[in-house]
C-alpha cells in the first residue's frame, strides 16, 4: 500500500484515564454464583486516554488533560502516556485513587464495563480551560463523560475561541447539558448512547431519524453501529452509511474509542468526512480482533495501511 501525503494535525483530549482490570470468562455469573475465569490482563485505558493513543498511533502530534490519583497507578498512566509520545504536561495530580475500570469479556468479545472514575472527577474547568488556551497549536479538542460535564464545557470554550474543532463521544450514555451541546462541532455516540442523548428510543438504521436527530441536536452527527459501520450525517444534511468489514471477534473493548481516536486523527489532519468515516470503522474493525483496549489498536505499519486504505477510498 502506497503511503497516502497526509500531514498529521494537533489533538488535545480532555478526558478520562483508567487502569482497566479486565477478566477473560466464560460465561457471566448468575447474582450470588463464584465462576473460574479464563485469563485476567491489567491494561491502561479511560475512554480519554484510549482515544488519545488512536489518534497518536496515526500520527498526530496529541496533548491528554486529565487528573489522574497520587497512588502508583497515576505514575504508571503518566508514563504510559508518554511512552506513546503523548505531550502529559496538562496531567495532573490529585490526592487520592486514580480511575479504574473492571471489565468482564466474554467469548464473544462483548464486554461489561464499570468506572470507578477516582482522580478522573478531579480535573477542574479552569485547569481544562488554561490547557486547551496553552497548546501552541491545536486542530481538534475530543471530550467524554467521564469527567464532568462543565469540565468539558470550559475545554470546548476554550477550543472554540481559538477556532479549533471540537468533538463529544457522549460515553458512558447519558444527557448532555444544553452549553455542552452548544460548543460541539462534532458528537459521536453508539446506539445506545443516542438514545440517551434524545431522551428515548432513536432507530439509528432510519435516515430520516438520523437527519431528524441531527437537526434537534445542531451539530454534526456519527452515530457507530458496531460490526454494521457507521452513519454520518454532516452539515449537508446528508447521511452517509458505511459497512465494517467482517473480521473474527476477540474484544470489543475500546473499539468505540478507535473509532473516535481516529475520525479526529482525520479531521485534524484535513481529511474529509467520508476518509474519517472509513478510518473510523477501520480502526475500531481492526482492534476487535485484537484483546484489551490500547493494546489492541493498530500501530506501526498496519495503522500506515488502514490509513492509506481510507485515503483511497477503499
Ligand atoms: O471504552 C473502553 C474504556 O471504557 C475502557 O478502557 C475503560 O477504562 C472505560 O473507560
């Protein structure tokens, strides 16, 4: 595959990290029941941190804020995040535990997800704030729900006073407050995650509800369908739908963050939406197969192949 010209843009996330306590089983326990595991794996994750590191593993230039806890998992995450070659000047320390997440995987690769956001609810609106202001260059500023909302709020000002692009993956599902909703150029949620954001049930495989939702929520819209794609409905009022290709699923774990990581790797670079789109889907496909959540990410010269793959329209 032929390198596509591509020059990588500057992301900030301002988002969650946790350490993610992830056990392979069988079978989910019944309430009241003890089951034997199949393998158990500690991994660095945090929806923020996962996306951060997609977007990195592509090449963009990327700055995490968050607040991680003053115990031995901070320090590690820290390091971990540089060891990407992600800009950890905007992670600070709080007293306390840092976020952790314990995850159950099943067979199938479905998995169970519990936050315990620790340090991650520590990052203040001002620190968020004075971060994004601080970056000397910036193209697109990405924000979950795992650190308070008027955290992300103040991010997303920021952003938007110095003209960068701004894009909520509203995880785990919940209501979005009206001012977060006012500062988001982009917002990506799964299925269930929109369903929340309309206050009820949206059926994602109707254009016309899409283009309906899109209206009603004033910004750009990608709603992930897992192994069906993703749909995208821009300010053209335009859907556009996308099939992920088949592959033999390990973990599904993260793949939702690939996603993000990567639909903002493309904007921040120039790309058009359609490129990030397919890279999107290529990227979460491409880590299904892999288990954990970092861990499974495309990188080195498979992330170059699924650029170029995306670039070419393919
Ligand atoms: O989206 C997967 C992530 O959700 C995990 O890494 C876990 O930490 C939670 O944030």
């Amino acid at each position: 595959m032929v390198a596509p010209r591509v020059t990588p843009g500057h992301v900030a996330v301002v988002g969650s990290t946790n350490l993610d306590l992830i056990a392979y089983t069988p079978r989910i326990p019944e309430p009241g029941e003890t089951i034997i595991g199949d393998r158990f794996v500690m991994g660095f994750g945090g929806k923020g941190a996962n996306q951060a590191v997609m977007a990195r593993l592509l090449g963009a230039a990327v700055g995490m804020v968050n607040c991680v806890g003053d115990d031995a998992y901070g320090e590690l995450t820290r390091a971990n995040l540089s060891g990407f070659g992600i800009d950890v000047s905007h992670v600070y320390t709080a007293p306390g535990p840092s976020g952790v997440a314990p995850i159950w995987v099943e067979p199938d690769g479905t998995n169970r997800i519990i936050v315990i956001p620790g340090a991650n609810h520590r990052l203040t609106p001002g620190q968020a704030a004075a971060a994004i202001a601080g970056f000397p260059t910036l193209d697109v500023v990405i924000g979950q729900f795992e650190i308070p909302q008027e955290v992300t709020v103040a991010a997303f000002a920021a952003a938007r006073e110095r003209g960068a692009t701004t894009i909520l993956n509203p995880a785990p599902g919940a209501g979005v407050a009206p001012e977060l909703l006012g500062a988001c150029d982009w917002i990506i949620p799964n299925q269930v995650e929109l369903a929340h954001l309309l206050d009820g049930e949206a059926d994602p495989a109707d254009d016309a509800a899409l283009l309906g939702a899109r209206r009603r929520i004033g910004c750009g819209l990608v709603v992930t369908l897992g192994e069906a794609g993703a749909a995208l409905v821009g300010s053209d009022d335009r859907v556009l739908r996308l099939a992920a290709p088949r592959v033999a699923v390990t973990d599904t774990t993260g793949a939702g963050d690939a996603f993000v990581g990567a639909f903002a790797f493309a904007l921040a670079a120039g790309l058009d939406t359609a490129t990030a789109l397919r890279l999107g889907i290529a990227c979460a496909a491409d880590s299904v197969t892999r288990p954990g959540t970092q861990t499974s990410f495309p990188r080195g010269d498979r992330a170059a192949a699924l650029l170029a793959q995306a670039c070419s329209g393919a």
